[in-house]
C-alpha cells in the first residue's frame, strides 16, 4: 500500500490498532493475500506450518494505524491445534449458531407481543418529537451477501447488481432486532420472489392475522390486519403496506409516503449496523455455500443476542377483533353448539361436565351484582384446571349494562379484571335494543379459531358438529 513516501508517528502508541484474522478453506489463496497485502509480493506456494504473523503501519484515509495480519494459520499456533482445526471450529460455531436461531430469531407468538411491537413503531419520533403514528409491527426488506463465485453454478448466484450472492429477505422490529430471515439458494432470486413463494406470505402472516384479527386503526375509520411495511419491490398485500408509486404523485400521497418511508428506513439501518459490525459481510464470502448462507443467520443470532430480549410495553390488548371483510359470506360461516343451563347452585356438579366438552367459554357476569363478578375468576380458574392449560378461549363478558342506576362494577373494574386474566372483554345488554349479543359470540368465535387445539378437541368438536342436528342441549355458556 502506498503512502506517498510519508513515514508513521514515531510513537505508535497512539495508533488505532486492528487484529486481522484471514480464514478460508484449504486452497482457496489465504496465505498468499496476506503475503501480497504485507510483503507486495506473490508466492504461488507458501508451508502454512511455517507462517509469521504480520504487523504493519499504514495509511489508510489520512490516518495511521497499526494492522495486525492474522490467518488461521497464526491463530492456529496461538492456541496450540492445527489449522484445520481452528477451520473445523469456526464451521461448526456457525451452524451450532444457525441451529439455535428460532430461540433468538422469532415472529410474534401473542396477541400481546403482536400490539406491544405496533405500539413501539407508533411511538417513533422525529427530529422534533413528534410521534411518527405507523402502528406497523415489522419492517421488510432484501439484502444480497456477496460470495465467491460458487463452484458448478454457472450464472445461478450473478444478481443484477453484477456480482455473486445469496439474496435474504428479512423482517426487523423498530429496535433493529431481527424477526425473520430467510436466505434463498440462489443470487438470481429476486426479494419479491423471496416473499411470494416463501412461508412468510404463504402462511406466517395469514397465522399472525387469524392470531390478532382485524382492527380499527387510531384514526377510528380504517379496517386493517396487522401489517409490515415494505418498499415497491414487493407485492401489495393485506398484511404489507408500502409507498405510492412516483407516477401521479398527489401532495397527499407524497406525505403519506414520507410518512412511511422515514419509518421503514431502520430496515435499512439494520443491514448497515450488520455490515459495520460484521465486517466479513463487507466481502465476498469464500465459504462453502451453505456455510456462507449459515453464516448469515447466525450472524443475525449474535445481533440479537447483543440487543437482549424484547422489552414488552404496557398496551391493551382486549380490544375486539373485526371479522375479516375480506372473506366470502361462505368463508365467514361458522357452526355453534351452543349450551346454556340455569346458574343456580344445584346445577354446579354439572358444570365440569360442560366445561370438559367446550371449546370455548362467554365467562359472564352481570354488573348490578358483585359477586358475580368475584365468582368470574374462580370460573375461569377452574376452566384451566378442567383443561389442564395455562390459557383457554375465554371472552369475559359483562352482562346488563343497561341498568346504569343498579351497576355496581364500573367498566374500569371489569377491563382491569380481564388484563389481569389475559382475556378479551366486552359489554353487553340482552334487553331490547340489544348491546354487543351477536359481537360477544362473533368474537368468541375468532378467539376460538386463533387458539391452537389438540388433536382430541379436534375430533371432539367434529363429532359434536354431528350431533347437534339431533338433538338440542342445554348447559353452561360455551361454544364448541
């Protein structure tokens, strides 16, 4: 490297210093890199076991530094094992990385989580403080990661950036944590062929949506699923949002897309961090292709490590869901069996009996009586018992709201309740005109088919379906 004839400080105390370390497969030109970089001369044939380690001064941007060169090889003798040891090593960190990634690479698994995350993007501020107000939940984006030209794949990895690479596709929360990656085989494949063809759109958003439902935005006029935000190289979905295209640009439009543009940046933000602090992503990577796509994800996993857990805020989350306005009358229809007995005490040793047969469970309690509405925690406490789960489809319902001058629990008392519970909650009237009767059933329905069920619930449910055509039953509220 030339430096233009200058010379270093003559205290290098006070360089910046920077260790090396060249790693590569047997064969692939290590040593002889290091030989040009530090000796300027090229050595067709170099003994590895005689390697030196390599320090130099140079220039770089106007400034000195001290460089260190290292290959495997020096690092080999440092620990005391040979080379292809240290290779072995190293390969092997990678996949035992890439193989514990779904613990630190994850969507999403509650309805909580879900909220918690919109609320984070909703909160973002700019410059001046103001509150961006994009309840998205993730943003999406692809990144080529250059690579040597892999052997016997012809033109399958040249993408149309004019180099060698595996394209990924990832989701990143507004925390720069990395929620989802995806690496395709091939450089040819471009990010919308990732998303269309890969389980993030085929099923892992269709899971998220049934999981939370539809919902009123802030602005108490739009309808949306949850949603990511994503630029116009992907297709515009349901549950992906992105700019309006630059043709015919309205002023609205063009505020709409600064908007979410000055929020889906931080995926951008994202690959920079990793390139910064990953520098072999800075190059090609001279790895065996699965090794190199390995690479990759477990990088992300030691991003995600250095963040820490995601940091849950304080949303509530017992907001109704709305029926998806998208589906068919057909797809919309649904079959209950519904059983309703009589609350007196002398039903009560048939309750387990009707609580072992539901699948889900309107947990009622009436405002105008206490308790009531003390009893409701016990019920669902004994609903889990029955079940043996730690949660269960469970709607809590408040039941004659329309008796304003006899309530004695307050809308705050039943709303603290169901946090506390982790359910949903809703108000109710059967009284003429009725309040929320057919919303309470038609949520506890969503609730229902979000819930996962063993495969013995399944058959339950199946064989009840079948049954109910003959005969009409009476018991505790559930759904099944």
């Amino acid at each position: 490297m030339s430096n233009g004839g200058k010379r270093p400080p003559e205290d290098d105390s006070k360089l910046p210093y920077y260790k090396l370390v060249v790693i590569g497969d047997g064969g692939v030109g290590k040593s002889s890199l290091t030989i040009q970089f530090f000796q300027k001369q090229f050595v067709d044939y170099y003994d590895p076991t005689i390697e030196d380690q390599y320090i130099q001064h140079c220039e770089i941007d106007g400034n000195w530094v001290i460089m260190d060169g290292r290959s495997q090889n020096a690092l080999a003798r440092d620990l005391g094992v040979s080379q292809p040891t240290v290779s072995r090593i190293v390969t092997q960190i990678i996949h035992d990385l890439s193989q514990c990634a779904p613990d630190f690479i994850k969507m999403p698994e509650t309805r909580y989580e879900l909220e918690s995350l919109e609320q984070k993007f909703y909160n973002l501020t700019d410059m001046n403080g103001a509150q961006r107000r994009i309840p998205c939940f993730a943003l999406l984006d692809g990144k080529h990661f250059a690579v040597e030209h892999p052997p016997h794949s012809g033109s399958l990895n040249a993408n149309y950036k004019g180099f060698f690479s595996f394209n990924s596709l990832m989701l990143c929360d507004s925390d720069l944590r990395v929620m989802y990656c995806q690496i395709s085989e091939l450089g040819v494949n471009s990010d919308a062929q990732l998303f269309r063809d890969g389980p993030l759109q085929r099923s892992i958003l269709d899971d998220l949506v049934r999981m939370a439902g539809f919902r009123m935005l802030p602005d108490h006029r739009t309808l949306m699923p949850p949603f990511l935000l994503a630029d116009n190289g992907f297709a515009l979905t349901h549950s992906t949002m992105q700019p309006y295209r630059q043709n015919s640009l309205t002023l609205e439009n063009y505020e709409f897309n600064k908007m979410i543009s000055a929020v889906r940046v931080r995926v951008e933000n994202l690959f920079g961090v990793l390139t910064s602090k990953f520098r072999i992503l800075r190059r090609d990577m001279n790895l065996d292709p699965s090794t190199s796509r390995a690479l990759v994800v477990a990088l992300c996993v030691i991003h995600n490590i250095q963040l820490g857990p995601l940091q849950l805020l304080d949303v509530d989350s017992t907001a109704p869901m709305m029926a998806n306005p998208y589906d068919s009358p057909e797809d919309q229809r649904t079959a209950l069996k519904l059983l309703d007995t009589a609350g007196q005490e002398e039903f009560s040793a048939m309750r387990e009996q009707y609580i072992r047969g539901g699948r889900g469970f309107l947990l009622v309690f009436s405002v105008t009586e206490r308790r009531s509405f003390e009893e409701a925690h016990k019920l669902y406490n004994q609903v889990l018992r029955v079940k043996d789960r730690s949660e269960y489809p469970v709607l809590l319902v408040a039941n004659k709201v329309d008796l304003v001058n006899q309530r004695v629990v307050s809308e705050e008392e039943g709303r603290k309740l169901a946090a506390q519970l982790k359910l949903m909650y809703i108000e109710t009237s059967a009284k003429e005109p009725p309040i929320n009767v057919d919303a309470a059933f038609h949520e506890l329905v969503r609730i229902v088919k979000s819930f996962p069920c063993d495969e013995e619930e399944s058959k339950t449910s199946m064989t009840n379906m079948s049954r109910a055509k003959k005969r009409k039953d009476k018991g505790k509220c559930s759904v099944s």
